[in-house]
C-alpha cells in the first residue's frame, strides 16, 4: 500500500521523467562539479542542451563525514543575463520528488528568475537517479490494488496491516543502509553541500510543499547560510503525523466544498453523494475500460483528490464523477493512475517509495490500530469523504517500520537568518494555510514574512496571481522583502 495523501506538488503526481544524469559528469574531487550534457533514460529523451547535469558525492552518514559517499544527481540551466545573483535551488515537494526530471518542466514558471539566477534542482538522497528506493515491483503495486485501506472487517483489518509490513520489508531490502540516512535533515546537509560545490557563498532556496518544510529545516541548521528564500505551499511545521493527517482532511474537504459549490451543489449534500459512491465502490468495484482493472474505492478517492489541486481540473473531476455513477469507472481510475504515476504499459513511478522511506524515517509518531479506531468520528467530522481514508493511514503508513522516526515534529527555528518569504494560499487543499501562518512564526521574529494569496490550488506562485508572482520576484531578483502580512486576492 502507498499512503493515501501525502503532502506533493501537484506536478509530483502526473510528471513523467524529462531528464537523465550521469556518464562522465561527477564532481570534480575538489568538491567542485562537473557539469556535462543530461542523458537520455529508458523513460525519456535527454532535455535541451542549455540544461546541464552533474553528479556530486556526500557522505551516506553525516556523523561519518569520511566514510561511505553517495551520489545526487543534479541539473542546471544558467542565467540568461549580465547581472547574476547566483544559484538558485529548488525543491518541488514530496518527499520523493525528482528535481531533476521537474526542473526543465517547471523553468518557463520562473522563467523571469532566470534573468538573475543559475536554476537548479536535483534528486534528493533515496530519489530516483540519487540511489533511488523501489520498494515494490509494478505487478506487486498493481495486486495491492485491492487492499481495502478503510478495513471493515478483522480480515480486511489484517491484510491491510500485513501489506503494510510487507511493504517496509521491500524498502529495506531494496535501500539498505541508506534507509536510515534519508531525512529531512541529511538532506538539509546535502543542499549545503550543494552550496559550497556550486561556489555560492548563501544559499538561495525555492522549497514548494514538503520542500518548504526542508527549507525550514535547512534555515534552523544553517542559519547564516540563508540567502533569499521562498517558501510556498507551506506544511505545517508544528503539526504531528496525526496533525498533518487531520490538516489534509480539513484541506481536501475544504477544496471538495468549494468544488462542489462552484457546481450548484451544497457541500453537505455534494458530500453525502460521493461519500455514497465510495460506499458502493467498497462493496462492488466498478469496471473500466481497462482490462483486468477495476476502479475500487481507495482509486476513486485518489481519482477524486488529484483534480482538486488545480481549480483547473474541477471540469474534469465533474465528468469523472458522473461517469462513475453510470456506472463506469475509467475517468476516476485514470486520474487515479496520474496521481499514482501509473503509465498505460503499468509502469508506476517510485515518488512515493521515496517519500514514504523519508516521512517513516523523519516521523516518530507510530499510531496504532486502537488509537486510529478512537480518532476516527473526529476524522469523519473534519471530512465525511476523506476522514476515514487519511484516519487509516496514520496507522498504515509507517506499521512496523524497519528504522525508528527521528522526530516528532521539525526544528525550523533559524535566529539570525534573513528574512525567509513564507507564502500561503488560502485554498491550499494538501497544505492548508494555517501551515504557513505556523512557518512564518516558528522561523522567529524578523525571519518569517507572510504572504497570503486568496485564492485556491496547491500552491502560489505562477498560479495565476500577478501580486503573488511580482512580490516573490521582487525578493528573489532584487532583495525586496515585502511587508509582513501583505495580502494578495
């Protein structure tokens, strides 16, 4: 079983691989890089040959910071202008997210950034070209299908918990050593290593979603290594493995609600319809046009949830719905599919092998099936559609997991660092924005500044608001920090 939600950019969920690494581009033994032309993978075709990759080695365990290295894979395209700042890093969330595959992808979003700044991304440790984890094959993704991950019965109750180790045990076979050395703060010392290789003197940082929360994490280390930082779409740092479960049913209920608005319908009643075609999907899976396939109810919630991360897609989710209750589940399964990263051959993709390695690893908080039970009516009352399914995970996700958490919730304190430009959209479904309000004063007093976007979708920036886009291009391009509490609608 995967989780059912996690904190991702949208664009984590349906991205296909753009960009390889490797062959002869490596760091230079100096703890400089070598940057040589991106390759081809078996998935995709190499970039354009204004983007560059390279390969640099970190040590596997930052306690041992002589002993066994690693290596991420990074890419990069340089400033198009005379007037450089410097690099410019980003991270798209997750956990699990290739940088490197999203970065040529993302580049016309910041197209105005690339003026003044070197982009660059790269896959974080346990991430596709940077030791990737792969924790199942595709046909073991594919039988896990009809793990019913809202168990009603003792039966249904065991075999949920019992894929759920099983699936820990593929990801320490697979991982090894590194499945101990794959957290939020590892990755932290990673990206100042990046720094220091790409000869910046701070660090500039663009973190979207769960990168926001390694961006905190790496302000917190480094404080004086903070260059201009942008936060957007920002997971609550104060919140618990149960906290940010209930934060994402309060934020995925609050997007249906506003769908379902925007549709005629009264959320509560728009609700109790959904919620009655799961119910009728637990017991009897529809077919799709798809053979062998059949749409369940873990695959039409997931079908469900990926159009509500763009307000954009709220056509398509009303076609999808009403072709299920004809009776025809292909729609929701093949938005289900997106989210999962399934191509039409049944390849999956391993965003969420990785992000489940790093969150288990990061999350001490281990919910056992008795406390899931007694959380649940509060779960169902936060979100009648999704309660049960995010209330279940909390027990699932990391059950009988092979290393210890290390946290219960992040450090993002950073005195001493600049200002840091927390952005938070008042929409957000998977992040909602009292998570950025909780950034911007956990980084402290004259570090956090918030900024808030009226509007909706996972994310701010290049969403559509030119005072969201101008304000962060302003900080980021020339250092102008906006007033604490600037509202854009």
């Amino acid at each position: 079983m995967t989780r059912f939600l996690r904190w991702t950019a949208l664009a984590a969920a349906s991205a296909l691989l753009t960009a390889g690494c490797g062959g002869g581009s490596s760091d230079d033994g100096k703890g400089g890089l070598s940057w040589g032309r991106c390759k081809a993978t078996a998935d995709a075709p190499a970039p354009s040959s204004e983007w560059q990759c390279a390969t640099l080695k970190v040590p596997l365990d930052w306690s041992k910071p002589d002993g066994e290295t690693i290596g991420l894979a990074l890419i990069r395209a340089k400033a198009r202008g005379d007037d450089r700042v410097g690099s410019l890093l980003f991270n798209f969330g997750g956990p699990g997210a290739s940088g490197v595959s999203m970065m040529p992808s993302y580049a016309p979003t910041v197209s105005r950034l690339r003026e003044r700044y070197d982009l660059v991304s790269w896959d974080p440790r346990g991430v596709g070209a940077s030791e990737g984890v792969r924790c199942r094959g595709d046909k073991e993704i594919q039988a896990a299908e009809s793990v019913d991950v809202t168990p009603d019965t003792p039966a249904e109750e065991k075999a949920y918990f019992a894929d759920a180790a099983d699936f820990g045990q593929g990801c320490r076979k697979d991982a090894g050593a590194l499945m101990a050395h794959v957290s939020t703060a590892d990755s932290a010392r990673d990206m100042d290593r990046i720094r220091q290789a790409l000869g910046d003197e701070r660090m500039n940082y663009f973190g979207i979603s769960y990168g926001t929360e390694l961006g905190g994490t790496y302000a917190h280390l480094f404080p004086k290594k903070v260059g201009r930082m942008t936060l957007d779409a920002v997971v609550d740092p104060g919140a618990d493995t149960v906290g940010h479960a209930k934060n994402q049913a309060k934020g995925f209920q609050r997007a249906l609600n506003g769908y379902l608005e925007s549709t005629g319908q009264s959320p509560r009643a728009g609700s109790r319809k959904i919620t009655a075609l799961l119910r009728r999907l637990d017991a009897r899976p529809l077919p799709t046009g798809t053979p062998g396939r059949k749409l369940t109810q873990t695959l039409a919630a997931t079908g469900i949830i990926l159009p509500l991360y763009s307000k954009d897609s709220w056509p398509t989710l009303t076609s999808a719905l009403e072709a299920a209750e004809r009776g025809d589940g292909s729609e929701l399964l093949a938005l289900a599919d997106g989210y999962n990263e399934r191509d039409p051959s049944g390849r999956y993709g391993t965003t969420t092998h990785a992000q489940r390695v790093i969150s288990c690893l990061d999350d001490r908080q281990r919910p056992t099936a008795a406390e899931t039970k007694r959380l649940l009516p509060e779960f169902e009352r936060i979100s009648p559609v999704f309660g049960s399914f995010l209330g279940w995970d909390t027990a699932g996700w990391c059950h009988d997991w092979p290393v210890p958490g290390q946290h219960d919730t992040p450090e993002v304190s950073a005195p001493g660092a600049p200002p840091v430009l927390v952005v938070g959209n008042t929409g957000d479904p998977a992040t909602p924005y009292e998570g950025a309000r909780r950034m911007a004063d956990e980084l402290g007093k004259g570090v956090g500044v918030l900024l808030t976007w009226r509007g909706e979708g996972h994310g701010a920036y290049g969403s559509g608001s030119d005072c969201v886009d101008s304000t962060v291009d302003a900080y980021l391009l020339d250092g102008s920090v906006p007033k604490d509490g600037k509202v854009c609608s």
